[in-house]
C-alpha cells in the first residue's frame, strides 16, 4: 500500500530565505509525482508536475527533483516571500489514476 | 484559477441526513475524481469517473456514491451523515492517465460540517 509522507509537518522561515520541502514515498511504481499549494481554506493548486521517467521540473523560484529509486521528493523554494505562505501537498500517481497526498507542509515565510 | 467549480461553498448537516454536492469540470476534461480532506490532513481519494462510470475507489463505505453526467459535470451523495463526514470536499478534473495533459485541476472544495 503506497503511503506518502512530509517533513517536516510546519515550517516558518525569514523571508528571502532559500528552503526546502521533503516528500517520500513507499512504493516506486509511480506514474507521475504532484506538488500542490493549498490556501486556507481554498483548493489546491498545481505547481510542478514530475513524471517517473523524469528527474526534476523548474517553473520560476520552485524547482521539485524526484529519485524513484530512493521513493523522494524535494520541492526546493528560492528566495522566498511571504505571499509563499501555504500549505504545501505532495502527491503520487499510480497507475490507476488515482492521487495519494501526504498531509502536507505549512510554511510560513515572515516579512 | 481553474475552470472547476463546485456548490455549495459551504454547508451544515445533522446526522443520519444526506448530501448532495456538485461539481463542474473545466471544459474538455472528461474524467472527475472526488477527495476528502479533513482538517489538517492530506485529501483521500474517494473515488473516479471517466465518461459516465465510475472509475477506481478508495477505502470509503458504499454510503458515499456520485454520478457523472454527460456533460461530465458530476455529483457527490453521502448518506447517512456521520460527525467524521466533516470535511473539505474536492472535486478534480482531468483527461484520464496517459494523456499528455492530465494534471487534475481542483475546484474550491465544499466545507461540510456534520452536526
């Protein structure tokens, strides 16, 4: 059974900091790897989309590597600002279509 | 924002009542999955449909049933409404797996609360 976990669970850092989120994974078989953004109380957005044949995707300060072979993530956010401030979803695809989430990161990024 | 929609945008139930919520895909998508997230939880898929049949379930009661129209706008029935039936529901739309654009695309979610 896949399961899919985030560390850390809350994290508050400076703004203009570089930081980094953690993802991982138990089960390899994987189509596809999802990193959302939710806001309070809102739905979830997509940032970065990484498919199992892929390494890593880049769109603007987010940049979201995947190793199958280790079952990891990592969603790396450079000099970050405090509209930043969310909670940060990882999710897997199998290949029944169907997405599984970790429970998320909330970060915090004070002015 | 995403073309997916989704009523109510919030809603209170007593328990052992049933629910009704919808969705609308963004244009073109023919495949509907529907989550729940709990409060300080990732969403669990609850299940999928694609053209009209359901598609892949998750571990939820049979309590919990949907629909998809022809239009592949879709509905979420809960049945006898129990406390831990409070929760964020999502709605996503997409091209089914292996298309080459088949990022889901979340609507707001529907916050039901269970009295």
């Amino acid at each position: 059974k896949q399961e899919v976990t985030q560390i850390p669970a809350a994290l508050s850092v400076p703004e203009g900091e570089n930081l980094v989120l953690n993802c991982s994974f138990t089960d390899s078989a994987i189509y596809n790897l999802q990193w959302f953004r939710q806001d309070p109380g809102k739905g979830l957005t997509s940032l970065l989309l990484i498919q199992s044949s892929q390494r890593e995707q880049t769109s603007g300060r987010l940049n979201a590597s995947l190793d199958k072979s280790s079952g990891r993530s990592t969603l790396y956010i450079a000099a970050s600002q405090p509209g930043d401030s969310a909670t940060y979803l990882c999710a897997v695809k199998n290949q029944g279509g169907k997405l599984i989430f970790g429970q998320g990161t909330e970060l915090s990024v004070k002015p | 924002e995403t073309g997916v929609t989704q009523s109510p945008t919030h809603l209170i139930k007593t328990r052992g009542q049933q629910v009704t919520l919808r969705c609308s895909s963004q244009s073109g998508h023919n495949t509907v999955s529907w989550y729940q997230q709990a409060l300080g939880q990732g969403p669990q898929f609850i299940f999928q449909y694609y053209r009209e049949e359901e598609n892949g379930r998750g571990n939820f009661p049979p309590r919990f049933s949907g629909l998809q129209f022809p239009n592949y706008s879709s509905e979420l029935n809960v049945n006898a409404l129990e406390l831990d039936d409070s929760a964020l529901y999502l709605c996503a739309s997409s091209f089914p797996s292996g298309s080459p654009q088949e990022t889901q695309y979340f609507g707001p979610g529907t916050r039901l609360l269970v009295l």
